[in-house]
C-alpha cells in the first residue's frame, strides 16, 4: 500500500496545481506582472531582443530572468509560459520534500512531508507568479539532499556547490549557509571535514567567479553577485524601519528600475558626488550600520519585531501577495495548509529534539534564514526556503507525540503538546500591524497602476474599485482612479475622484489633457507628420502646469527633423532645466554636434549620455564612432565591444554596430 501511495501524492499534487492555474490564467495574478515580477518579465524578454544589459552590474539576481528567457525563447513570450514549468517543478518540489523526509526520518514521516508539501498554499501560490520562489525552491532542495547524502562523495559536496552557487544567482542570501556550512566543516578539525568544505567551496566558485568576473570588468568592483545588498540593508535598518520592506521616501516605485536609480540619486546627494551603483551600495550599508550605532535601543526592538514577524502565520508580501491571489482563486482559498498550522509542530518538535538531531546542516540552514531576515527584513518568499526542512520536522512530531500516546509516555507527550500550543499562540497571535500586511489594497493598486500605464483603463479601474473597497479613503488610488474616467471620458467621475483624492481636480483635468496631447503629438512624430506634431507639442506646454523634460526633448527632436538646429538647442536647454539627470539630452546634443562634424564636443556629451544611463546603447555606438572618426582606435573598441555580435531588435543600431566593429576589427 505504502509503495501506491507517494504515486498517489504526486499526482494529487498535478491536479491541484493545474486546477489552480486555470483558474489563475486569465486573472492578473498572472497576466500583469507587477514589481519584481514585471523586471523579471521585461528583462527576459531584453535578453531575447539581444538587450541583455551587458553595460550593467547586476542589480537584481540575473539566474531568473536568464531562466525565463530561454522558456520564452522556446515557447513564446507569454507568463503562462513560465508558471506551466514552474508547476511542473513544483511537483518535483513534492517529491524532493519525500527525500527530505527519507534521509532525516524514514518513509512514514516522508509520505506525510510529501502530503503536506502537496497541500501547502505558498508553495502552490508561488508556483503561479513570476518570482524567484519555486527556482530557489528546487535548487535549495537539491543542496540539502546532497549534504544529507550517506555517500560522502567529493562530486556530491562539489554538486552542492554548484547548486548553491546557483541559488546565489537566484537570491545571495544562501551564501551565508555556505559561510556558516563551511565554518562548521573547518571547526570539525577532521581531514574528511576540511576536504567537504573545499569541494563546497570550490563548486560555488566555478559558478560566482564568472558573474564577479563580468561585475569587475564593468565596474572595477568585485561584486559577487549583485549590487543590492547596501540598499536592501537599509530598507531593513533604519530609524523609520517596521520589520519589512520600507519604501524609501525619495524613490518614486518599488519597481526595481526606478529603485535602483533613485537611490543611487540620494547617495550622490547626501555624498556630494557622483557614485556609481557599487559605490551606492557601500553608502547604504554605511547609512544602516550608522543607524544601528546610533540607535541601540530602538534597532534592538527592531530586531525582536523582525523575529516576531518570522515566525508570525503571516505572509508578508513584496510582491503580490498570497492574500490577493486568494481574492482570483476559489480553490486557492481552500488549500488547507499554512505557516500558521505547520510551523508550530515544527518549531516545537525541532525545539525539543535538538541534540537528537544528530545531522547539523539541518540546524545552519534553519539559521540562515532567521539570520537573513534579523539582518534584511520579513517576507513571505524570504522565508520560505526553510519550508523545506520545517514541514518533515512537523510531520516528525505528529509521529512523535502519536508514539508517545501509543507507548504511554503520558509525560514526553504533554511536554511536546504543550509546546506546540505555545508556539501555536506565539505564531497566530493576532496583532494590528500583522492585520494591516493581510490587506490586499495595496496589490489591487499596483495591478491597477500597471494596467492604466498599459492604458488597459476598464480593467484598472475595476482593480482600483476593488482597493477602494479594501480601503476608502485610498487617496492614491482615487486619484488613479481619476486618471482611468479621464481617460475613458467619464469628466464628472473624474472630477469627483480627484476632489476625494484631495486634489485640484481642475489642475488634474488639465495636467492629462496635455498629457494626452503629448501623447497625440509623439504619434505624429513617428508618422514623420513634424509640422502638426510640432504645434500640438506647443499647445500640451502651453497648459501643462510642469512641463516634463521629455515634452522639451521631443520638441528638439522635432526641430531637428524641420532643420531648425537654433531651436532645437532652445528647447534642449530646457529640457535639461527640467530634468538634469535625462541621458537624452546631452544625447541629442551630440547628434547636433556630431551632425556639424565637431567630433571632440560629441564625444563628450555622449559620454555624459552614458553616465546617465549605462544602458543607453546609441549613446554609446556615437561614442564609439566619435572616437573612431579622432583617430582613437583603441578608445573606439572598448565602447563598442559591449554591443559587438549583439542583435538588437532596432535594425538602425544594429547597423551603426556593425559598422564600428567592423572598423576596429571585432
């Protein structure tokens, strides 16, 4: 019978999965990628155009997107794409949770692991959504079960590695297991145990030295993985800081794109110069550890509440979260296991069966998290890697305290009761804040925000609905609202949810009037229509309350095209009033000196392009050809080989490359 059942168990775990993404796949849940999930989309789908940002340090981990581009490549760009390979390896994920279960305890316990696995929410919620969790879920898996390995095997510990390293890619936070592991191995003073910690060691290196390699040669940092950590130490640390993720003031979007620029902006401020991403990231970490100086006694109540909040039933978002994803999914709603019920049997068994648990790697990955979330902040994904050896712990104590009854260990068998509920009312504890994590409002305006920028205008406004239902006095969400009626020329709505907002509504009214216009006179402009696009750009100014550097720099580029250079650099000086730091600017200014044959002044306002922007690739290709048309051969290789055999999907800059290269002999 037992040999029948994990069978069974997987393919329990197939048909929950698959009902739960048809009933996700034409919901937001998967349709619009938002936040994270929105840069992993856009960036995979970079990498098939041939824009791999190659000119960068990685910001975000780079091993997910790589992933996904390669299904998209296969199969088409479509997110359903990626979730169908991720519900197959979350049912793999079932599976390896059995051999989890198998090298700690024996079959009973792993059969039971297996079944909750199966039936474990955020395990299934992940596995729907464009976000790292199932990949780091699957690898993490694979390093646990070859440390747990009865062979002591050189290629298993070199195995290990590797994987490790690759999780690294996923998320680095597993790089302090790999610390932590390899301390323990060097401290055993045991030959076989310094050779474990080699191999390790060295499978991790073969996967990192590459990526800090590729960093060092971009940057001249070594950067092991990616230039984040400075400022994800400082959302987590500071005197504003709740425990989770905290938006900073000055950045505009949690969006990566717009994190990672706005502050590396404010670093430079506060600096007084000029830093580059590595450099943002050390002044971060400065700014948190200056914090943590300075403050002891209110970082130490930040760090009991960041360990309440890691063991709390609640799963914190950063992305859209498991509680708006039940919002689009019946079926979602129904599967019955959380971190609420299986944490405390876990906790508690783990807690009383320490010394017992004679295989130490179990105990330096449970502490790599609790680490990583006392050094970062709280969420959910963050979490949930420990998931993996949590849920056989928990079946493990079902067992136990069955076997206690059974043997009438009347004593052991409260003992271990009595911790459980402890833990069970420690970890379901109802509080206020854990209560507001639990709103959705803030996922339904972010699905909304998404589908107005994508000008989807019914389908946002229905989202934004739903958040203002959560949450009625949502300004920020009225005043997308607003912006959806406007569009749909609903005036009155409009009006009446920019005066909720507490707005001027007839400043708003206005602002996306010549919005729109803007947006009527860049079609024109695309169309080769510069006569009609020029006066409709001037009318959009003209009653804009604060016309943006893009209407000024459209306006120059439309001059340019009538022959009117004079006014062309008119309107690019006040694009840059308007906006210093818009890499189209010094951009154009090159091309009009570039177009005069004045190569030195070109090259300069190109490199100032690139400054901006590292990934502006035209201001780079002029930059290169600039310095070729000086006589600056080796100048001229150097920027251009980034972009060298690269395709790119616009045909004009993909032949200025070709030119270069040709010319400096790539």
């Amino acid at each position: 019978m037992k040999k029948s059942l994990l069978p069974l168990i997987l393919l329990i775990a197939t048909v929950i999965r698959i009902a739960c993404f048809i009933s996700f796949q034409d919901t937001p849940v998967i349709q619009v990628p938002i936040i994270d999930s929105e840069y992993y989309h856009q960036t995979a789908s970079d990498i098939i155009s041939g824009d791999s940002g190659d000119g960068d340090v990685f910001f975000m981990a780079p091993l997910y997107p790589f992933i996904l581009s390669l299904f998209y490549r296969i199969l088409g760009v479509n997110p359903q794409v990626a979730v169908i390979f991720q519900i197959i390896a979350g049912v793999i994920l079932v599976y390896l949770v059995y051999l989890i279960g198998i090298r700690l305890f024996n079959r009973k316990v792993a059969l039971l692991a297996a079944l909750v696995a199966t039936l474990y929410k955020p395990f299934i919620y992940y596995e729907e959504v464009l976000l790292t969790a199932t990949l780091i879920l699957i690898l993490n898996a694979f390093v646990i079960l070859l440390l747990l390995s009865d062979r002591r095997r050189a290629l298993s510990d070199l195995s290990a590695g590797i994987l490790i390293g690759l999780s690294a890619l996923a998320r680095p936070n597993i790089l302090l297991f790999l610390a932590l592991l390899v301390v323990y191995f060097l401290l055993k003073l045991n030959r076989s145990q310094v050779k474990r910690a080699v191999f390790v060691l060295l499978g991790t290196v073969v996967i990192l030295l590459p990526v800090a390699f590729r960093n060092y040669q971009i940057s001249g940092h070594w950067v092991i993985t990616t230039a984040g950590a400075g400022m994800n130490f400082f959302a987590g640390n500071n005197s504003q800081a709740e425990g989770i993720y905290w938006e900073a003031p000055f950045i505009r979007s949690a969006e990566p794109e717009f994190e990672n620029r706005d502050y590396q902006l404010e670093a430079s401020r506060l600096a007084g110069r000029d830093l580059d991403i590595v450099e943002t990231s050390r002044f971060w970490l400065r700014q948190g550890l200056t914090f943590i100086y300075s403050e002891p006694l209110i970082y130490l109540k930040l760090l009991l509440r960041k360990f309440f909040l890691f063991f709390h039933r609640t799963e914190i978002p950063n992305n859209l979260s498991i509680y708006a994803g039940q919002h689009f999914s019946s079926l979602l709603r129904i599967i019955p296991f959380t971190f609420g019920i299986i944490a405390p049997l876990g906790m508690a068994f783990w807690f009383i069966s320490f010394r017992r648990i004679k295989i130490k790697v179990v105990h330096i990955y449970g502490l790599t998290y609790l680490i990583a979330t006392l050094a970062f902040f709280a969420a959910s994904e963050y979490r949930l890697p420990l998931l993996l050896v949590l849920i056989p712990l928990s079946c493990a104590g079902f067992f136990q305290i069955i076997d206690y009854i059974k043997d009438a260990q009347w004593k052991n068998a409260s003992a271990l009761i009595l911790f459980v509920v402890l833990f069970a009312l420690v970890i379901n504890m109802p509080t206020r804040f854990t209560a507001h994590l639990t709103s959705p409002r803030m996922d339904f305006f972010n699905l909304g925000s998404v589908l107005l920028k994508t000008n989807q205008y019914e389908e946002a406004a229905s989202m934004l609905q739903v958040a203002l239902i959560t949450d009625p006095d949502f300004a920020e969400a009225h005043n997308a609202l607003g912006d959806c009626y406007h569009a749909l020329a609903l005036r009155q709505q409009a009006i009446e949810e920019f005066q909720r907002a507490g707005l001027n509504p007839q400043l708003e009214m206005q602002l996306l009037d010549a919005e729109n216009l803007l947006s009527e006179a860049e079609i024109l402009a695309m169309q080769n229509r510069f006569g009609e696009s020029l006066l409709i750009y001037e009318e959009a100014v003209s009653i804009h309350p604060e016309p943006p550097a893009f209407a000024y720099f459209n306006m120059a580029y439309v001059n340019l095209q009538l022959g009117d250079t004079s006014r062309a650099l008119d309107e690019l000086t006040l694009a840059s009033l308007a906006d210093p730091d818009e890499p189209r600017v010094p951009y154009m200014y090159g091309l009009i000196y570039e177009n005069r044959n004045d190569w030195d002044e070109a090259l300069q306002h190109f490199l100032h392009a690139m400054e901006l922007n590292p990934r502006f690739h035209y201001a780079r290709a002029h930059a290169a050809l600039a310095s070729l048309e000086l006589g600056d051969l080796d100048s001229a290789a150097r920027l251009i080989e980034p972009l060298a055999g690269k395709n790119t999907s616009d045909p004009e800059l993909t032949g200025l490359v070709e030119h270069i290269s040709y010319r400096v002999g790539y």
